[in-house]
C-alpha cells in the first residue's frame, strides 16, 4: 500500500498516476471534518487531462493521519512549508523500512524531514507537471511535465522505480538530484517572484524584467558554484529563457497561491537561496531586494506572510 500524505492538486494527480498503474493507494487527509467531506462524495474524483482530451472518474480510498495501519511507502504532497509538520503527524505509524518521496518545490523543506526521518531512505524528487482543483472532487491535469528522482545520499535507485516505469509511470533517476533541485531553485527564485510583484505571466518577463533577469542570473550562478553545482553563466541564462519561453502563458505558482490569498513558498526559494548565501557571506545584493520587495508587497495587500 503507497500512502499519500496531503491530497491537494499534487497528491491527487500522483494518487491518479498510480492508481491507473494498478499500484494500491490511500490518501491521508489532514483532519476528520475534511475526511468526511471527502467520504459525502464517496471518494469520487473527476479528472480531466485537456491535452489528452481525457475525462475519467475513479475512487480513491483515504484515511486520517492516526489510523493504525503501518507506513510502508509514504509519498509527501504537501506545500513545502507544511511537509516537515505532515511528515511528523505520521511518523510514528512507518515501519522498519519505510521509505519516503518528497515532492515539494523549493529547497528547505526536504533537508528538514530528512533530519527528522534520519533511520529512513527519503528520496527527493523535482516536478514540472502543472495541476489544479476546480474544487475538491475535481483535478485538472493541465501540464504534463518531468518528473527526477533522486537519493540526496546518493544511493542507488530503489527497486520500486523500475516497477513502476514498467507500470506506465514517466519517471527520471538522477545520480544527483541535489543539483537538479539547486537548478529548478534558481529557476524559481528568478521567475516566480518578478511574476508575482509584476502580476504577469511567466511569458511577459522577458520584456518587463530584462535587466533584473540578468542580475539574478549572475548571483544565482555564483550561488550554485559555491554551493558545487556546475552551471555556467550562459548556460542558466539560457534555460531560464527557454523556461521562460515554454511556460509564457502559465502564472507562476507563487503568482497564483497570491491570487487566491493563499501562503506562497517564497521562504523555500528566496528565503533558502539567502540562508545559503549567508553561510558562505556571499553577497547577492539583487536577490536581497527582489526578496524585500516581495515582502513588501505581500505586507501591503495583506497577504500571508512566512
Ligand atoms: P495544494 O495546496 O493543492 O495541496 C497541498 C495539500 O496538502 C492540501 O490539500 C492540504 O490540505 C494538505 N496538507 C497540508 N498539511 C497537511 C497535513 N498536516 N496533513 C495532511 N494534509 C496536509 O498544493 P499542490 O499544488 O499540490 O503542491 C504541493 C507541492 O507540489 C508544492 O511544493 C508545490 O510547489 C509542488 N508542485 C505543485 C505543482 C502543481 O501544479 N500543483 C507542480 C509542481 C510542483
Ligand atoms: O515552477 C514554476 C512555478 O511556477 O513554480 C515555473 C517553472 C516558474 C513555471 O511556472
């Protein structure tokens, strides 16, 4: 049994993915009120994927975080500011050898649980599928994206990776899934807070945040070769444009968590991108600003702040 911790656009869609690959599924919902909610629609789900022209309905069976049944496999779909408290409703209940798939954005989130479930192999992985919820019954597979996995120890690839390939699942094992992480980091650091303060989509960047971009860039790649990561300068440049260019129409996910009032993962990309900095004094004055606008602007319009 795989259980998925967090049944919101991500856990649905894994939940989806695996379940059609014939692979046992249980969510873990967060609290009775919603476990009922979801047992009032008899745990049906709609799903609707537009680029396959695809509409399916199944049923998807879940649980409360204290049900007695032992963790084997535990998939983590939360945000990343509420991964490492979900990881620990649970904790008590994985067994021996349990293992753990974290799919949070950002950086920050994954090192924590990681600390927390120390006896335990915890994979990381990095996502580019897009998802969304209509309402709670209903997931809209808009994107299909990449999915890497990796061991930040570096261990070899589980057993279960291959299975599930062989079951259909799309799925990329990296030997160095830090560095992967550490990329997409720099990526979203750059895209998804000018998104936010500009209000537009990824696409309008190249126009409207030029030179801003091309600051960022700089200190972001001094940052990951500090921190190891190979990439020049060219090289981030280029695939931040082409990202850019890829997902123009897309608002970013921190533009839309701030669209509906919700709290943005900006302390697991920005936040962590300073923290990092900091440990190595390494002066990123561009980042600092675009990290004060931002919250500046999330003060101003009442907006959650981290
Ligand atoms: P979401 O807000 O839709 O879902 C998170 C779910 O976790 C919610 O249902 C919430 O109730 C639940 N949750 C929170 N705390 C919990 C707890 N203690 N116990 C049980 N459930 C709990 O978020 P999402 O869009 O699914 O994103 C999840 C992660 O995946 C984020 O880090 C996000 O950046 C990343 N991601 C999302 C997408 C996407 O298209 N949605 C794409 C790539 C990566
Ligand atoms: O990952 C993204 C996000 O919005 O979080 C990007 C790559 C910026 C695509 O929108």
């Amino acid at each position: 049994m795989l259980h998925i911790l967090g049944a919101g656009s991500m856990g649905l869609l894994w939940a989806v993915r695996l379940q059609r690959a014939g692979l046992p599924v249980r969510l873990i919902l967060r609290n009775a009120e919603r476990l009922a909610a979801w047992h009032s629609q008899a745990g049906q789900l709609e799903v609707t994927d537009p680029g396959q022209q695809q509409h399916i309905s199944l049923t998807l069976n879940a649980e409360l975080p204290d049900s007695p049944e032992p963790i084997n496999f535990l998939l983590v779909a939360t945000k990343a500011y509420a991964a490492e408290a979900a990881v620990l409703s649970v904790r008590h209940r994985l067994s021996e050898g349990a293992q753990v798939l974290l799919l949070q954005n950002g950086m920050g989130s994954q090192q924590a649980i990681s600390r927390q479930l120390s006896r335990h192999r915890v994979f990381y992985a990095s996502v580019t599928d897009g998802a969304w919820r209509p309402s709670a019954h209903q997931l809209i597979w808009a994107g299909h994206g990449q999915t890497i996995i990796g061991d930040p120890r570096q261990g070899p690839a589980p057993d279960w990776l291959a299975r599930w390939q062989s079951q259909g699942l799309t799925l990329e094992w990296h030997a160095d899934i830090m560095a992967i992480l550490w990329r997409k980091l720099a990526i979203n650091c750059a895209i998804n807070p000018l998104t936010a303060l500009l209000d537009c989509p990824n696409g309008d960047l190249l126009e409207r945040a030029h030179g801003r971009l091309e600051e960022l860039s700089q200190e972001l790649q001094q940052l990951l070769s500090a921190f190891g990561i190979p990439l020049s300068l060219d090289i981030l440049r280029t695939q931040l444009d082409q990202v850019i260019r890829q997902t123009a129409t897309n608002s970013s996910s921190m533009r839309q968590d701030m669209h509906a009032g919700r709290r943005t993962e900006i302390d697991f990309m920005l936040g962590f991108a300073l923290r990092s900095a900091d440990q190595l004094n390494l002066s990123v004055p561009a980042l600092r600003k675009l990290n004060a606008d931002l919250q500046t602007y999330l003060a101003t319009h009442g907006l959650p702040l981290n």
